[in-house]
C-alpha cells in the first residue's frame, strides 16, 4: 500500500482549480425563468433584499446585438401614465393608469423581431389591434376583468383601447418598446 503525501503546493493547485471552476459555475444560468421586474421595482431584478448581485455578464458578440437603448432606460414606471419608451426582458410588468382601460402589459416573449405582450385589464371590453391577438373577457357580480394576448414587430404595431404599442427595436433578449396615449 502506497502513501501520497499532499504537499503545500499540491493543496494550492487543487484549491486554484476548484475556486476556476466555481467561479465558472456561478456564470451559467440557472434555466429558472426570469425575474419579473414591475413598475414599483425598476432596474436590477436582483435588487431584492438578501440576493447577491453580480455584475452583468457582457452580451455575447456573435450572438447578440448590442444592448438596446431606450429614452426612459429600464424605468418601467415611466409607462403609468401610457407614455413612455422603456427597455424591457420577458417577465417585465409595466402597470398602467385605470384611466386607459389596461391595468398591466407584461412582456411574454422576445424573439425573432418579434415582441409578445400579455395584457389585464377591467373594464369589461378591451379594444385590442395588432399581431396573433387573442381577447376574453369573464364578468362576475358586475365585476369585469379582461384578459388578452398580441404581437407586436418593428413593422406591425399595435393598440389596447386608448394606449399605442410599437415595437422600437428588438434584440435576443431585450426590446424597446414605445407606448403612447391616443
């Protein structure tokens, strides 16, 4: 039977190497989806008590446009009041004034110059023009609440009831997507 002593520099190597590939680990994705950002939490998602934050990783030169750019940024709240350019990711909620008729539009999908957007309401009848869109609407106690779906390219914009929707420009994972009032 043969003894290996583990000498100081040997214990050096294999701690250099576990700490490159944790380091390499921490990088990947999870494959959880991702944050949802709301107007009421604009910029980093990860600025959620107790969460660690990291730097962003650098976009990827051959698969990704650069970043796109956005007069309002990230700040999601800038749509309150239907009048805003924001960049936003899938999962990104922007909240809008009752007045309109559409209480929230929430990014589903980005992908192929293309923007899906998921859209809650309560006025009983929403007016809904654009790509793929699909409306129900369910009232209970005279309680109505409306519910729909549409897509939007830099070609095809879109409408729900009085807010304008274009799809500025669109990248892999992010979009600049411009609403206006009517």
């Amino acid at each position: 039977m043969r003894t290996r002593l583990i000498t100081p520099a040997r214990v050096g190597r294999v701690w250099s190497a576990a700490v490159t590939v944790g380091a390499l680990l921490a990088g990947c994705g999870s494959g959880e989806a991702p944050a949802q950002r709301t107007a009421t939490e604009p910029g980093n998602p990860a600025s959620t008590q107790g969460t660690a934050q990291t730097s962003p990783k650098p976009p990827e030169a051959s698969t990704s446009p650069a970043s796109p750019k956005a007069s309002n940024g990230t700040d999601l709240a800038a749509c309150k009041d239907a009048d805003c350019e924001v960049e936003v990711r899938p999962g990104d909620r922007l909240k809008i004034d009752a007045r309109f008729g559409v209480d929230a539009i929430t990014v589903k999908s980005l992908g192929g110059g293309e923007i899906r957007l998921a859209l809650e309401g309560s006025s009983g009848g929403f007016q809904v023009e654009g790509e793929n869109v699909s409306v129900k609407s369910a009232c209970t106690d005279d309680r109505c609440r409306d519910e729909g779906e549409l897509s939007l390219t830099a070609d095809s914009p879109g409408r729900v009831n009085d807010v304008r929707l274009r799809l500025a420009e669109a990248g892999s994972t992010r979009a600049v997507l411009v609403l206006l009032p009517r």
